[in-house]
C-alpha cells in the first residue's frame, strides 16, 4: 500500500487524467454554447483554426523555452516529417473529420455506441505495434469495458442508417490508430521531438492541413453566407471566440499527449472511456433522464472492467517498477517503444 501512494509515476499520471477531465468538460460546455447559442455551427472550421493555433501556441512555447533556460528546439527534417509525423496527423483529422460527418447522418445513441469501440482499435493497434503485450486478461477487460458502455447509452428505436455507421466505424478506428501512431511517434520513431509540447508542435499542422479541405468542401460553402461575416464587429467577435477556445483545445490536447507520453494509447482509451461514462451520467442527472435497467447494467458493467483495467496495470508496475520519465528532449538508449505498466 504504501509503494502506491508514493509512487510518482501514478500521481503524475492522475495529474494529467483530472487535467484532461477539466479540459475536455470545458471545452464541451463552451462548444455547446459555441454552436448552440451563439450559432456557429462549423465545427469543422473551428477545428482547423484550433490546431494552426496550437501549431503558434507550441511554437511560441518552444522558444520561451529556449530563451529562458537554453533548451534546445529540435526541429525535424522535411523528409522525416512527411514519413513519420504527418501520417499521425492525417489520421487525427480522419477522426475528427469523419466523426463529424457521422453524426450528422445518425443519432446520437449510435454514435456514442460505435465510438466506445475506440478502446478495441487502440488495443488491436497497440498490438500490431508492439506497444502492448496480447493477454487474455487484456482481451477480456479491454471487451468489457467497450460492451459496458455499449448497454449504457442502449435504448429503444435507435435508427441505423448504413452510411452514418460505416463512417463512425472508421472513425473509431482512425482514432485508435490516432494514439498508437502518436505514442510511437514519441517513443520510437522520433525520440528527439518526446516532449509532448515538441510533438504537438509538429503533429498539429499535419491535422490542420488535413482538416482544410474537410473544412472547405462541407462548410465552406454555408459559412461564406453566414451572417457572422456581414460586418466587421461580427468578424471580430467571433475570431475572438474562436481563438479563446483554441488556448482549452491546446489545453486539451496537451494533457492528452502527456497522458500518452507516460503512460500509453491504452490507458488514454480507458481514461477516455471512464471519462465518457462520467460525463453521460452527469447528463442524465441533470437532464433527469432515466435509466433502465440495462443501462444501469451497463454502466455497472463498464466501471468493473476500467477498474480491473487498473488492478491490472498496477500489478504489472509493482512487478516491474519503472522509473518516471521527465518531460524533456532525451534521445533514450533503448530505441524501442516503452510499454507501458502504469496505472491511471
């Protein structure tokens, strides 16, 4: 008990996990109010602005950096970049994109079910990348949680549309992909750029280059006859909101690769599927919504397998400790991929 409450790996890793809860429910509530209340409704766009303006907010970090304490600001080469990083970012702007997409085609319910098989996507890829070890205790817990959440958001006269489906699909499975790509990016195939503010530098205008033409073709034509661009005060305003909610997005994403740089794809799946069944239990308490009983078998079922998920990192890290790794630039001995025995 007492090697769990001073381990320093597992409490930075809660740090993260809680700053990554905070991020992501204030981004929630301000897009919400974004596309609902103040009427932007391009998503897509907002996006696009969000990671060429992260893309400014690491590069302006980056250099703060070197200025104040003389870090150094590895810059990777056109050749390596096209290569290794801007794939991770292709693949980024597909889950987004396509998610999107989707849930203009299907409802709600659906999306959420064919989304929790992110979790499945991420364990097949972290395998094929020799990032995690295939145990059937892994299979088990990992197809647990992903049926648990699947009962959770189950309801009566859900509408299937085929289209709808086929791009949620893919889109789970270009996030799965999204994360292992990046904790291999970090960890294996660029270890001079490890530090999440260095990988988000390079990896977020892949995604915004990505995004544009998804952008253009599905909003450009609706936002060029918007009214928010009839004045110049309207212009303004909502650049403004638009650039106040790209600093919670960097936030947000920040947090996120510094879940992925210490502990692993996994475990950011599994926080984000515990983080999806918190944020729809609050809903349904303040919405006052009911539950039936298999969606409280669901949610019952989903909390057991990210708890088992836990006990099951945790003894991997008691049997074999590993060391907190700082988040700065180091180019480690071992060039292969760590795998990942921490716990949430």
């Amino acid at each position: 008990m007492g090697s769990f409450f001073s381990d320093k790996t597992l409490w930075i890793s809660v740090c993260y996990v809680l700053m990554w809860y905070a991020f992501s429910l204030g981004m929630t509530f301000f897009n919400k109010w974004l596309f609902e209340v103040y009427n932007f409704h391009f998503p897509l766009v907002v996006t696009t602005i969000h990671m060429f303006t992260i893309t400014c907010i690491t590069g302006g970090a980056r250099a703060f950096r070197a200025t104040m304490w003389g870090s150094d600001r590895p810059r990777l080469e056109q050749a390596d970049w096209l290569r290794k990083v801007f794939p991770t970012g292709v693949v980024g702007a597909l889950d987004i994109g396509l998610s999107n997409l989707s849930l203009s085609m299907i409802d709600v319910t659906l999306y959420t079910m064919c989304k929790s098989t992110v979790l499945a996507f991420t364990l097949i890829f972290a395998c094929l990348f020799k990032l995690e070890r295939l145990t059937f205790n892994l299979v088990g817990v990992i197809a647990t949680i992903s049926l648990g959440v699947v009962l959770f958001r189950a309801k009566d006269g859900v509408n299937f549309e085929s289209t709808g489906f086929f791009l949620v699909l893919t889109a789970s499975a270009m996030g799965g992909l999204r994360w292992v790509l990046t904790q291999t990016v970090m960890h294996k195939q660029c270890p001079e750029i490890g530090h999440p503010v260095d990988s988000l530098f390079h990896i977020a205008p892949a995604m915004g280059l990505t995004m544009l033409p998804f952008a253009a073709l599905l909003e450009g034509r609706r936002l060029a006859a918007s009214p928010m661009l009839e004045s110049s005060d309207a212009v303004f305003a909502t650049l403004m909101l638009v650039f106040a909610g790209s600093f919670m997005a960097f936030g947000l994403v920040m947090s996120e690769f510094c879940l992925v740089k210490t502990t692993s794809s996994v475990t950011l799946s599994v926080a984000g599927m515990f983080k999806e069944v918190c944020t729809i239990t609050i809903a349904v308490l303040v919405a006052g919504e009911t539950l039936s009983p298999l969606n409280v078998g669901g949610l019952a079922v989903s909390l057991v397998g990210i708890a088992y998920y836990n006990i099951l990192k945790y003894r991997g890290l008691v049997a074999a400790p590993r060391h907190y790794t700082p988040l700065r630039n180091e180019t480690p001995e071992d060039p292969e991929p760590k795998i990942a025995e921490h716990s949430v």
